[in-house]
C-alpha cells in the first residue's frame, strides 16, 4: 500500500472510504480471536475475571516486573468483555482507516505497536500492584495521536473544513475520552495517556516525506530533522524516567504461582487420603485385617502423604503479601491435624493384642 499524498480535498475522501486497511484489518481480526480463544477456555462474555486475564497476559506489577515484561504487550490483545472489545474495535477501525493510509502500514504499525507498550509501561508505573490491565486503548489511542500529529503538519495543504474535521474531531474524541477515565472508576487512564502521547511523538518522527515535499505544509523556523529530534528525544527521556520510576511489586509472582501450583496438589492429596481412610476404616470394620495390619496401612496410606505434605508446604516462601498466603497457613494447619489424628489411631491400634472381628473374652480363651 502507497503513503497517501496530502493535497487538498483529497482526505475528505479518506473520510468517505469505508474499506478497512490491510493492517488495520489484522489487528482487530487478531483481538477478536484472541477474545473468542478466552471464551472458549472459560472467560465470561460479559466480563472476565481477573484470574482469567492474568493467565492469558495481563499487565500487572508483580507479575510483569518479575520478568515476565511479554505482559507489555500482550495486554494489548485482551479485554475485559464484550463491550470493552466492541468500543475499541470500533475506534480502531474509525482511526486506522485514516492513519494506515496517511502513514503506511509499517510505520502505522510501529506507531500502534510503540503506542501500546509506552501506554502499558505508563500504566504499570501508575496503576502498581493496585490493579490488572489490558486492552487495545493504550494503542488505539496512539493512533489518534499520530492522526492529531499528521493533519496538524499537513494543514497548509488541507482545505479549512477538512482541517477543522479532522483535527477537532479527534481532539475532542481523545480529550473526552481522557477526561471519562478520570470520572468513570475501572478504566486505565493511564495507558490512554501514555499511548496518546507516545503517538504524537512517533506520528511526528515516522511523518512521511510528502509533507516535506512543499514549503508550505509546516512553519518556516521548523525542520524535519529538529522535529525528529525533538520527538524522539521526549519519547526517549519519558521511557527511561519511567523505566528508572517503576513501582516494587508487592509480591513475587512465581512464588505465587508455585503457591498455587503445590496447594491445588495438596488439595488432591487430601481427597485421595480421605478416601483411603474411608476404605480402610471400612475394611477394618470387616475383621479382616489384624490390629497391627490396620495400623501399617493407615501410616502408610494416609499418615505419610500428609507428612509429605507438610514437608512440601514448609519449603513454600511464606510471605504474607502473597494473597494465597492464608490458604497456605490452614493447608498447613489442616495437614498437620490429620497426619497427628491418623498417626494417633494406628499407634492405638497397636496397642491392642487381639484380631479385628475377635473379641477379647475369645482370644484369651485360646
């Protein structure tokens, strides 16, 4: 696809255009699958829980910044339901129509692409250990930053009405939007504003050549090369003050995963040892077994996978931040209790001279 040549009248006709670009395109066919593979494994149509985003890709503080920094950018591919996906396809497709084509898709693409990392990055640094986040906003909105960028340097070649179109109508979109976020609780101002003004930088440095092309399209005292620079060097310094500003997470995000991870398996053995101590307290109860017998396969089958247990669940960090952290104390409690009370009934089991199903009178008379 060719760069568009500004002149004037021509982006009424790019207003006119409903053929969605080839890039633009790709994207939102990218969100929708992803949001329909989350559907298939579990999330709500409505609204996903929080525990669902994270296990596909959210951005938050003590999971991102403990190494997983992926969670950057593929927050942009999630969202929260179906009406969260449905507003910010629609604003992709209204201002990706326009900015592919003004820009190209690879430096459309870059721009969408930078916008949505500096907006979660932006979002990390704001929202910290307080929140989980994702969406398409932080991109979208850079979009609409990149667009401001544009029709501002190509003014001189657009006709008054287009201009005025063009860049008051996305002003007022994005300047309401912002301001929504701030009134409006569960929204992430913080990612539309950062992704809005990573696009105004990256709009400015990836403009193409045909606005360069005639004198008229920018001021006298300004060139490509100091409007390049001066861009880049505010993108830069704001990613690295962020970057050297991030927020300690609260906790470590492996450490409650493999919290997670042993207290669902402890979960299991608790079942499967209720279940063997149902079994053997009925086979018990047959007379089948001796005393002695008995007491073995209690230890054996039951007192020993707690003591195991016990032994797993104390090598876990106890760190009282993690929010399974309680669920590890009463897994502990709760092992600890069964692996006594079991141990306690096969040591009095032992202490009893005579088979199951005889009683004592008869085996005192052998």
């Amino acid at each position: 696809m060719s760069v568009f040549n500004p002149r004037p009248h021509a982006f009424l006709a790019l207003l006119r255009g409903h053929q969605v670009p080839l890039v633009t395109g790709v994207l939102m066919l990218a969100n929708g699958l992803v949001f329909a593979a989350m559907l298939w494994s579990g999330a709500g149509f409505w609204h996903s829980p929080n525990t669902v985003q994270l296990a596909w890709g959210a951005n938050f503080a003590p999971a991102t910044a403990d190494g997983e920094w992926w969670r950057l950018a593929s927050a942009m591919f999630l969202h929260f339901g179906a009406v969260h996906l449905t507003m910010n396809m629609f604003a992709l497709w209204d201002g990706g129509k326009l900015v592919e084509r003004m820009y190209g898709p690879w430096r459309f693409l870059t721009i969408y692409g930078l916008a949505g990392l500096s907006g979660n990055l932006l979002s990390l640094v704001m929202q910290g250990n307080q929140a989980v986040s994702g969406g398409a906003s932080g991109a979208i909105f850079g979009i609409y930053g990149a667009l401001i960028c544009y029709v501002w340097l190509a003014r001189r070649l657009m006709a008054p009405a287009e201009f005025r179109w063009l860049f008051w109508g996305a002003s007022a979109f994005s300047a309401l939007t912002i301001v929504m976020g701030f009134l409006v609780p569960g929204i992430d101002n913080a990612a539309h504003i950062g992704g809005f003004v990573s696009g105004l930088c990256w709009g400015a440095i990836l403009v193409p050549q045909a606005l360069y092309s005639r004198g008229q399209a920018m001021h006298h005292r300004w060139s490509r090369q100091r409007l390049f620079c001066m861009s880049g060097l505010l993108w830069a310094i704001a990613i690295a003050m962020l970057l050297t500003h991030l927020p300690p997470p609260k906790y470590k995000w492996h450490d409650e995963l493999a919290l997670q991870k042993q207290l669902q398996a402890f979960m299991q053995t608790d079942q499967q040892a209720s279940r063997e101590w149902a079994q053997l307290l009925a086979l018990g109860q047959a007379g089948t077994l001796t005393f002695d017998a008995w007491a073995t396969m209690i230890d054996a089958q039951v007192s020993q996978p707690y003591q195991e247990s016990l032994e797993v669940l104390a090598r876990l960090p106890a760190d009282p931040a993690l929010p399974s952290y309680p669920m590890l104390a009463r897994a502990k409690s709760l092992a600890q209790e069964k692996r006594n009370a079991s141990k306690a009934a096969a040591r009095q089991l032992r202490q009893i001279p005579f088979p199951v199903g005889k009683p004592a009178a008869s085996a005192t008379q052998d």
